[in-house]
C-alpha cells in the first residue's frame, strides 16, 4: 500500500520576512549620542590631559552606567582609556600608547 500524501495547505506566516542587507548591524543605545561627543573629544586630547565630565551635566546617566558605557565603547573602537571619578565628575583619559582612532 502506498502512502496518500498529505496535502500541504499554504502556511500562513505570523512574521514578516526581511533581507540581511536591509537590517542594521550596530546597536545605538541611549548613550550613543553622549559616548561619540566623549570620544570625539578624546581623539584631541593631548598626552597627561583628562577630559572633566561635571557628572550634573550628564542627568539621568548614574556614574556606574557612564563609567561602563565609556569602557565599552573603548573597547568597540580599540581605544584605550583610564577613568575615575569624584563627587562631582568623571575624568576620562587616553591610557599611555593609545592609538586614539576612533571611528563611528
């Protein structure tokens, strides 16, 4: 006896198909913004220099959250840096023979 073949009824999908090429590959969190503007900065500082970051000028950012942000992002763009902070702000630097090249 042969076996009937089961009748395949057009599957309705739940999902929308998209292509690879059409998605985008990187993630901007909610600190991008504020990351490139430290970065952009970083890139021009000169050697034993710090940026000061009032940690005031950074509402809604928790020194933790910064601070992971800014390593983070170092290490997406292979650049070194050093931070600390004190009450008031945060200090980032490039750590000695960093490169500094970032990119967007």
């Amino acid at each position: 006896m042969a076996k009937q073949a089961k009748k395949n009824p057009e599957r309705t999908f739940k999902y929308e198909k998209v292509l690879l090429t059409e998605l985008k590959h990187g993630r901007e969190g909610k600190h991008h913004d504020l990351m490139d503007g430290i970065f952009d900065e970083l890139e021009t500082l000169e050697p034993g220099s710090a940026l000061k970051i009032p940690l005031s000028s950074v509402t809604g950012v928790t020194l933790a959250n910064l601070r992971s942000a800014v390593h983070r992002k170092a290490t997406s763009v292979k650049f070194e840096v050093e931070t600390v902070a004190d009450r008031d702000n945060f200090y980032v630097w490039k750590r000695n023979g960093s490169k500094g090249e970032h990119r967007n």
